[in-house]
C-alpha cells in the first residue's frame, strides 16, 4: 500500500443537478489520455460513493501530489451558467463526511484539502479547510464501510 498523506477533494466541473458517475469520468479521463478515472472515489448526487481507481494505484488527479493522496469528487460544482458554484446536496455532504472519516481512521496523519490548494482553479467550489479541518464545520459522525 501507498503512504498517504493527503486527501484531496475535487468536483466533476459539471452544472447542478446533472447526474454522472465514475463511468462517465472514467470515460472523460481516457478520452484525455489517462489510463482510467483519475480519483479514487466519486460521490453521486444521491450520496452513493462510486470507487475509482484502487487505493493502492496513484491517482492522476493533483499534479505533483498523486503518489501520496486520496482523490475524492464529488459530481457537481457549477451553476446552471456553468460558473463555480458549492452545488453539494445534503446527501453529498453526508457522505463526502462519512468517506473522509472512514478514510481519516485508516490513514490517522492524512490531512484534508481542496485541489484549489494546489492549482490555480476554484474546485472543488467550497472552503475544504473551514469544512473538514480539526475544529471544521463537520456535521456528521457516523463512518460508511469502505
């Protein structure tokens, strides 16, 4: 197994309330050149968690930040004018918490961030930090199997 040292959370860069899933990503990727789906979990409108690559396989989501993270998306992040936009449901928002801290046990030094950290984009279109850091606004306890 990799080290993992961060978990880093993106959006599909898709308008609210259009329904896709890691096929479709997966799709996208390899129509780019990658191998497969670049993130290792997506998460649906519905709150469904959709695996991606494997968690052992880097992901090709954070240039320069691939070999030692989780990438995690959720489907969403623009408006209906395609401009960025927080577009979580509250069922997306229950298990992107649920996922980070099944994720955060198995890997207790993995620190959370968004990919707008680390390029020069607005995803994943809310603040990770002020959500999902020690003292965040967490609203949700209870771990999903993974």
């Amino acid at each position: 197994m990799r080290t993992i040292t961060e978990i880093i959370i993106h959006c599909s860069a898709t308008r609210e309330g259009h329904a896709f899933t890691a096929d479709d990503i997966d799709r996208w990727h390899r129509q780019m050149g990658y191998r497969s789906i670049g993130y290792h979990y997506v998460v649906l409108l519905d709150g469904t968690v959709q695996e991606g690559r494997p968690l052992d396989v880097a992901g090709a989501h954070c240039q320069g930040h691939n070999a030692h993270s989780i990438g995690v998306c959720y489907i969403g992040g623009l408006d209906l004018n395609g401009k960025p936009k927080d577009t979580r449901t509250p069922m997306q928002c229950h298990a992107l918490e649920q996922l980070i801290t099944v994720l955060q046990l198995r890997f207790p030094t993995a620190t959370v961030h968004g990919h707008r950290e680390y390029a020069n984009k607005e995803c994943p279109c809310f603040d990770v930090k002020s959500v999902y850091a020690p003292g965040g606004h967490r609203q949700f306890s209870e771990p999903i199997n993974l």
